[in-house]
C-alpha cells in the first residue's frame, strides 16, 4: 500500500490501493468494499478492482518471450521440460532423425 510493505494484519479500507509484488510485475488492486471473513472467487469482483497499470502487463509479455535467459540466481537447475524448452529456443535441440533417410519411394 503506498510502497510501504504491509503485514497480513494491516486494517484496510474502502478506496486503499494495495501493490501485490510476483516477479516480473506489481500487480494493483483497489479495495472496493472491506470484508471481515474470507469469501469464495465468485465474490471477488464486488471487494476489488484489478488496476494494474498496462505497462506491467506488457513487461510480463516481454518476460514470457525471453524465455530462460533471466534464471534468478539459486533458483536450482532447470527441469526436464524447461531444459527442452531451452535447447529448442536457443537451437541446440538434439536431432534423433538426422541420420535417418526418410525417402520413401518404393523400388521396383
């Protein structure tokens, strides 16, 4: 809220803005209505308003495209999947068939 870094105790009123930091972006809400007891999703429209600036949606898009260039230090080594997905992109994928002639005409 205002840049301030809040607990989850903090009194909230109708009208605060609270900033909800998840790398790569700062998400933004606006309180629209405070409540005392936890709800289900479908009543999340009627207690927030997501105003979150375009800006951070378009670095999250950015941050999507690049891939895993930007590993955070001591985040461990990446997975199978997210290896793949790295030799794909970067072009180092291994090439089973290379070697394999897939001419398929039939001799007489």
């Amino acid at each position: 809220m205002h840049g301030i870094q809040l607990k989850a105790s903090r009194m909230v009123k109708a009208g605060d803005i609270i900033d909800v930091r998840k790398p790569p972006i700062t998400y933004s809400f606006r309180v629209l209505q405070p409540i005392e007891k936890r709800v289900g999703a479908k009543m999340l429209p009627e207690i927030l308003e997501n105003v979150t600036a375009p800006e951070q949606y378009e670095l999250l898009e950015m941050s999507k495209i690049s891939g895993f260039a930007g590993r955070a230090k001591g985040t461990g080594r990446p997975t199978k999947k997210e290896r793949r997905s790295l030799d794909e992109f970067t072009g180092d994928a291994p090439t089973f068939f290379a070697d394999f002639d897939f001419d398929m005409e039939e001799e007489d």
